[in-house]
C-alpha cells in the first residue's frame, strides 16, 4: 500500500463521508507504518511552530509551552487508543492515528496563522477538534452517535484541561 492509498483511506473513514455498505472501508489494511508518520508529522509540525512562535521566550517558558502543547495533542490519540482497546478494534487505530496526526497538524498551523493576526481563535479550533473527534471515532472505531459524542467530549475536555498544566510547571512566568 501507497502513503497514498493509506491517506484515502484514513480520509474517507475519518471525514464521515457516505460509503456503499457493500464495500469494505479497508481501514484495517493501514498499518503502523502509516500510523507513525501521522503522528510524526503532528511532531514535526508542533515542533516548528514552538521553535518559530517562541524563539524568543527562553528556555523555560519554550519548555513549558512544549510540554503543555504536546500534552494536549496526545489526548486524542489516548482516548482513541484507550477506547479501541476496550472495544477490540486496535487493528483500525493506525489509520486514525494517520488521519489524527494530519489533521491536528493542519489545525495547529490554522491556529497558528489566525493568532499572528492577532485573532483569537480557540473556541473555533476547540470546535472543530470535537467535530474532528466525532467524525473519526465514528469512521474508524465505528461507534453509535451517543458513544462518539462521549467520545469527543472526553477528548475536548482533555485538550483543555491539558492547557491548565501552564499553571503549575515550574517557569511561572507565564502566568503575568
């Protein structure tokens, strides 16, 4: 399989499109592979966008806003690895993790590029990351509505309460 193919896949399911239920979604035949770069380039592009929006906070406050960015984009990849372990469907996780890493790093330039206008744009992209959430928990752990809404809380009530770390790591100069 392409990277090609692997992101069509991981598209489609994630993005709640309509398929024919005859067709199998073949979210299964995305392996590890595929699943890893997603969250790569998730990395590469956090990683960037820390070293380009912060370069000159110091040390210590870089530290911390890495830590608390990274932290806040493990949640969904936890929740989704947690409840696919519960419900047996680890075998569809790399493409969600492919999709997740994609579009969460789509979603951090987006914030990114809004906040450099001076724009304040966390309830918007705190939105989407539900939508987002919702939508993939549906398409790759195929889940009930009602579970992939609890599915989307959890992970939006995660990311949020992951920015709350900025109030006890040690630089503390963030917080005047």
């Amino acid at each position: 399989m392409s990277f090609s193919d692997a992101l069509r896949i991981a598209f489609t399911a994630g993005s709640g499109r309509k398929r024919d239920e005859s067709e199998p979604d073949n979210v299964e035949q995305v392996g590890w592979t595929y699943g890893i770069a997603g969250v790569l380039i998730l990395v590469a592009v956090q990683a960037g966008l820390l070293f380009w929006s912060g370069g000159d906070l110091g040390p210590e406050i870089l530290r911390d806003l890495a830590i608390t960015a990274f932290t806040a984009l493990a949640v969904p990849f936890i929740v989704f690895a947690v409840v696919a372990a519960t419900l047996k469907r680890t075998d569809r996780l790399p493409a969600a993790y492919l999709y997740l890493g994609i579009v969460l790093a789509a979603l951090q330039v987006v914030s990114a590029v809004l906040s450099s206008f001076g724009t304040g744009s966390s309830g918007f992209l705190i939105g989407i990351l539900g939508a987002v959430s919702y939508l993939a928990s549906k398409g790759f752990l195929q889940l009930s509505w009602s579970v992939a809404l609890a599915v989307a809380v959890v992970v939006v009530i995660g990311f949020m309460g992951a920015g709350m770390l900025l109030f006890v790591l040690p630089s503390g100069r963030l917080l005047t």
